[in-house]
C-alpha cells in the first residue's frame, strides 16, 4: 500500500526553525521526483520545492529560496524540507508529492504556523 506521511509540522515563532519529514512506503523512493506543496488559508496549493529522482537537483519557490532546503534519504524513504527564518506568511499545510511519469502519490499533509 502506497503511503506518504508528512511529519514535523507545528507551531514556531517568526524567524524559527522546522524540519519536515515525508516518510514513504509502498514504493521504491529513489525512482520517484518528489515534491513540497503548501496550501495557506484561503489560498491554493502552490509549489514549494522540488527534488528530482535521477541527480538530486532541486527548484524553490522565490518565496522560499535561501530560506528552505529539500533533501532526500533514499535508503530511508525519506524526504525532508529544513525551514529556515519562518515567516507568519509560510502559515500552510505542507503536503509531499512522489511523481513517476506522471504517476502522483499526495500525503495528507503536516501544518505550519508561524505566530508570535
């Protein structure tokens, strides 16, 4: 059974720290491209990051570049999103995405708020 689980989410001030975990199972990681995704109060989901499957190259949101950092551990399932200097407007619920030639496996997502 293919799952995704987003961990990490919680509440951190302004100009705190987090880091996101998405655990995999049901399927062979290293093939798949994976995604961070953000859904906001009142707002769509919208792209954060990127990690590709075959180099490990990765794409930010210019929201978030210098700011956040994708990685990911093949051997253990594991993608990670490091959050750094938070801002009250990164205030979303953070989903993973594994992609394979057009094959979408979602998470159910961890929330973020950034509050004083």
């Amino acid at each position: 059974q293919v799952q995704l689980v987003e961990s990490g989410g919680g509440l951190v001030q302004p100009g705190g720290s987090l880091r996101l975990s998405c655990a995999v199972s049901g399927f062979t990681l290293e093939y798949y491209a994976i995604g961070w995704f953000c859904r906001a109060p009142g707002k769509g989901r919208e792209g954060v990051s990127f990690i590709s499957s075959a180099d490990g190259s990765t794409e930010y949101a210019d929201s978030v570049k210098g700011r956040f950092t994708i990685s990911r551990d093949n051997t253990k399932n594991t993608v990670y999103l490091q959050m750094n200097s938070l801002k009250p407007e990164d205030t979303a619920v953070y989903y993973c995405r594994a992609s394979y030639y057009g094959i979408n496996y979602w998470g159910k997502g961890t929330l973020v708020t950034v509050s004083s």
